[in-house]
C-alpha cells in the first residue's frame, strides 16, 4: 500500500490516477497563500468592505513579472463571484479586472474596459460618451474593487500622456466612489511616484523576490503538498531551497515552473519524486533550448 502521507488529503486521491491525469493535474495552476500573498488579499478584502466615502482606500500592487500578482486577482474574484440579479435582469460583478492599454490613452482605456464588460460601443464615439457608458455600467453591475493591470504601461506614452493617465486614475476613483487597485511592475511605483496626490491616493503594496528564508521553504513544502507524486521529495531541504532560488532568480512563477517541469519528469519516469538534481536538469534544459 502506497505512503501518501506527504501529500494533501484531496492530493492523495490524485495520486492514485494514472500518470497522463497526473500530469494535467501538475500543469493545473493552483493557489498557496503564501505571506505577502495571503497579506495582498487581507488588505484588497478589507478594502472590499469599506464603506463607501469621498476618499476610498485605494491601493498600488506592485512587483516583478510573474510574482503572483495576477493569481491574487483571480482569488479576489473567486471569492466575490459574479452573480445574477433576476428583478432587475442584470448580472453582478463586484470585482472586474481590465488592463492598461499598451500606450496611456484614454479612449483606448474606455473601449477595453467596455469590452470586459461585453457592452457594446461605436468607434466614432466621443471619449465622453465612452467614459460615461463605462463607469455607468460599473455603477450597475455593483462593482466594489476594480483591478487595472499592467499599468506600468503609463511609461510608454509621452509625459503629456502619462500625467493624462494618472488623472485618469485619480478620475476614475473620485467619481466612482470604488476601491481601485492599480497593479504592476516596479515601474509602475516610480510613475505613480510623480504625481502626489496619485501616490497618497494609492496605498503600495509590495510582492519583494524571495530569498532563502523560512517563508520561502513553507511556501515550497506547501506546494509539494499539492503535486500528485506518489515518493516524498526533499522539498524542505536546505539544498532544494538553494536550488531553487538558484535557478529562479526568486521569482514565483520560475519556481512552480521547474517543480512542474520536474514533477512530470518524475511522473513519466517512474521516478515520483522530486530532488535537487532534478531541479539542475530541468534549468539546464531549458537553458540550452534558449540559447
């Protein structure tokens, strides 16, 4: 009989699949709260309930690509899920997501946001038109949180255009009397940063590059937990959590990308578990294939 026991509960019965369904289950993305994570979603749930004033709790959420940034926005949505209004006909979206638009420009910020929305519009619309189409719905549909993404975009644009897009922000809070949450990269502080009252108005957050501490190893340990291997790996090793800060540059996304990578090799050679050499093989390959 099989020892799971390093395994989740609910992982434990995916262990027990054949080894095609257990590499989809690994290739599934899959949440684990880690702290500044878990800390990201307290504050954006507070917010979520603050009562409605002429200054709402807005906030900054920045970090480096692929640090789990836009896994924290799709847990504030399966948390507060679309719902359907049957007296009025309308479905309810308490929390919408739209992006930046490559370059800061206001039209193309409305018609996107429209879009996410699936209302219709014209492009011989005015802007005025469009604004007011736009936030008009988010008043409908009882929006409370609206994520714009990648709004480190706002340096693509000239500084006349980047100073327009903050107002728009500012704009867009002020009228709406919604949290919103601006998410992006590094370079997403510093523009904020030049506009004083678009950096008091937006609270930043944080999600720093891990580095080998003792959060970084719950945060492996708990993700092990979750691949349907079917041996016990040396995820809390010292050597493993070098490892892999080694080969990911501490950056999330690298991380659950070689565990993945590993872990179907694991699965597809019988091996079923995952060590530090395994790690190397996995970077090396795609090294090689980059070069």
């Amino acid at each position: 009989m099989l020892d799971l026991s390093h395994l989740s509960s609910a992982t434990r019965e995916q262990a027990l699949l054949d080894a095609k369904s257990r590499i989809k289950l690994v290739q599934t993305a899959r949440w684990v709260g880690f702290d500044r994570a878990q800390l990201a979603v307290d504050e954006l749930e507070r917010r979520y309930h603050y009562p409605t004033c002429a200054r709402m709790p807005c906030m900054l959420l920045y970090g480096d690509s692929g640090m789990g940034k836009t896994m924290i926005l799709e847990k504030m949505e399966r948390q507060h899920p679309n719902s359907y209004e049957e007296r009025r006909g309308i479905t309810l979206r308490p929390v919408v997501s739209v992006q930046m638009p490559p370059s800061p420009d206001e039209r193309r910020f409305y018609t996107r946001m429209l879009e996410v929305l699936g209302a219709p519009y014209s492009i011989r619309d005015q802007i005025g038109a469009l604004e007011g189409r736009a936030l008009d719905l988010l008043k409908k549909i009882g929006t409370k949180l609206l994520f714009i993404d990648e709004v480190h975009h706002l340096l693509a644009g000239s500084q006349r255009e980047q100073r327009r897009a903050l107002n728009l922000l500012k704009f867009v809070a002020n009228e709406l009397k919604i949290v919103v949450v601006a998410v992006g990269t590094q370079d997403a502080f510093h523009a904020m940063q030049t506009d004083a009252q678009v950096a008091s108005r937006f609270e930043p957050l944080l999600i720093p590059r891990w580095t080998a501490t003792d959060g970084f190893r719950a945060f492996i340990v708990a993700y092990g937990k979750l691949l349907p291997l079917r041996k016990a790996s040396s995820f809390g090793e010292p050597a493993m959590i070098q490892t892999l800060i080694k080969h990911s540059s501490g950056v999330t996304g690298r991380v659950t990308w070689l565990l993945g990578r590993a872990a179907e090799r694991a699965i597809e050679d019988g091996s079923e578990r995952i060590v530090e050499a395994d790690i190397e093989r996995v970077s090396e390959r795609l090294r090689v294939a980059a070069a």
